[in-house]
C-alpha cells in the first residue's frame, strides 16, 4: 500500500511559496512557505510540514490506541489526542527535537493502569512514532 502527496515549490527558499496536495483530496493547493513555517506563529494562513508531521501523528496515535483497546477488550467512547511538535534551528538548520502527545481517553471499564499501559504501548507502535526515529532514504532525480 502506498500514500502519495506532492508539493509544488515556486522561487527560493526565504521568498519561494508552494503548494501541497494530498491524493485523497484532504489538502488541495494548500499554499506554504518560509513565512508561514517559521515566522508566522499563529499558524492559520496557510500550512507548514511539521503541523502535518504533528496531525498524522495524533491521528495514528489515536488509532493506535484504539486497537490496543479493541485488543484487550475494551472500546473507547472518545480518544482526543494534541500533538505538539518542537522544532528547533540549529547551526545546521532547522531540527524537530520533540513531539508530545496530550491524549484525553474515555473509555469504559478500563483501570488507569491498563489505559496507561496500552497508551504506551501505542505511542511506541504508531507507524508515525516509528518513522520520526527512522532512517531516511532517497532516490533524486534532475529532469532536465
């Protein structure tokens, strides 16, 4: 199975702006720039890479979660999971330090230990967790 998105950059990269659209449709020439990730902190005029890092990583979380659930017999009335993704410049440049999930849970039946037991567990078996601590690799290619 596959996932596609794709990002089309205009310009260099202090003045340049872009767009990125997602196969599903979800995003549609959403537009992103220097700007609008690194200087505009409010964060609500356009997107940036990190903020979609930080909502595919609550989203897998929270699905995680919900099959360690599933799993040992309990079904959630609502998991409500917060990303909060740090990212910081470096003399190398920029670097995402951190990510901090704040997850609300409601489920029936469960002791707190187990609930904090299977949250654990889905924090370390998310495919998001797992990739933001993966090699990354790369095929480049110059079209000419």
């Amino acid at each position: 199975m596959k996932r596609k998105a794709n990002a089309v950059w205009r310009g260099n990269g202090l003045e340049g702006a872009g767009t990125m659209t997602t196969h599903s449709g979800a995003l549609k020439d959403q537009p992103y720039s220097t700007k609008l990730r690194f200087q505009d902190e409010e964060g609500r005029a356009g997107t940036n890479p990190e903020e979609l890092i930080a909502a595919a990583h609550a989203g897998c979380f929270s699905m995680a979660l919900s099959f360690q659930l599933a799993n040992a017999g309990f079904t959630a009335e609502e998991l409500r999971t917060e990303a909060v993704l740090t990212i910081e410049k470096e003399e190398s440049g920029w670097s995402i330090k951190a990510v901090h999930l704040k997850l609300t849970g409601k489920v029936p039946g469960i002791s707190a230990e187990k609930f904090q037991e299977l949250a654990g567990n889905a924090k370390k078996g998310c495919p998001v967790s797992k990739v933001l601590n993966a090699e990354i690799t790369m095929d480049a290619v110059l079209e000419g």
